[in-house]
C-alpha cells in the first residue's frame, strides 16, 4: 500500500497494520538511496513472500530454504493474479509485437521475477542478520544466524557479504 512520509511503500498485514519487520526493512531501504520503483519492487517482494508464509503456516524468522524452494516450485506453475479476466489480449499472451518486437506479458510468472523474489527475500534476511549481529556484538553475545535463503553471511572488512565472490 502506498504511505506517507519516509517510507513511500508499505506491506500490512490483514488486519491493516504495517508489518513491522518488513517497515523496518524498507526504512533502512529507504535510507540506502534506493529509488521509490525499487522501494515499491520489494514492497510488493516482501508482500508476496509474506502471504507465501501465511499460507504455509510459517512465522517470517522460523522460515527455512525449504519455505523459499516451495515458494519458487509454486511460481513457476502459478498464474499471476489479475484485477479482471484477459479478453483480446489472452490471444497475444507469450508471443511478440511485431511493432516494438518485445515478447508480451503472458499468464505465468516470468524467471525474472522469480529470480527478483529470491533476492528481494535474501536481502530482507540480510538486514534482519545484520542486525541480530551489531545487537549481539552491543550486549557481547553470538548471534544464531538465520537465511532460508542460501546466503553464508561472513564479516569482510567490517561490512557483510553472502559469501559469494
């Protein structure tokens, strides 16, 4: 839903309040310079994802990569959803415009946007992990690290990498 103020974008729950952890997460988004289209990328990322939970039945910080390979296995065979059934345009769905030669929008959920998804959710772990870590590090404890997706978050110069090269 769009918002006022510094966030321009949030997710509610159904009970329409803000879902805390991910109004945490697009605060600090917000705060990185990333652009109101990517604040609203991930806003809509994160909603997917969090309906995704509450229909498994998983609360956000239990999630595995077992939530996020289901998650993946569903997209692929799933319809997007829509606001009203196609009409002429279910005719061109998967072909190509023979004007501008760009491929239309067809029924299913394109790799790219799957591929979006995985990030959007990675990043959004990412930043809860970071700040589990400069929570313990303030109190002296060992923070459990916790991804379901498959980021090996390592400190690397004082700044977290996912382990990738």
């Amino acid at each position: 839903m769009s918002a006022n103020g510094v966030v321009p974008w949030l997710v509610v729950g159904p009970d329409r309040v803000p879902v805390e952890p991910v109004r945490r997460f697009l605060t600090d988004f917000v705060a990185r310079d990333n652009r109101p289209g990517s604040v609203r990328s991930y806003a809509y990322g994160l909603l997917r994802w969090w309906r995704w939970l509450r229909a498994v039945g998983v609360e956000w910080d239990k999630a595995t990569p077992a939530e996020v390979r289901d998650l993946v296995l569903w997209l692929r065979q799933a319809s997007k959803p829509r606001r009203s059934a196609r009409t002429a345009s279910a005719a061109t769905a998967d072909g190509v415009n023979p004007v501008t030669r760009k491929r239309h929008l067809g029924d299913a959920y394109e790799p790219r946007t799957i591929r979006h998804s995985n990030a959007v959710i990675r990043s959004f772990y990412e930043f809860w992990i970071e700040a589990a870590v400069a929570l313990a590090a303030s109190d002296g404890h060992n923070p459990a690290r916790h991804c379901p997706v498959p980021c090996r978050p390592v400190q690397y110069s004082g700044q977290f990498a996912d382990g990738h090269d």
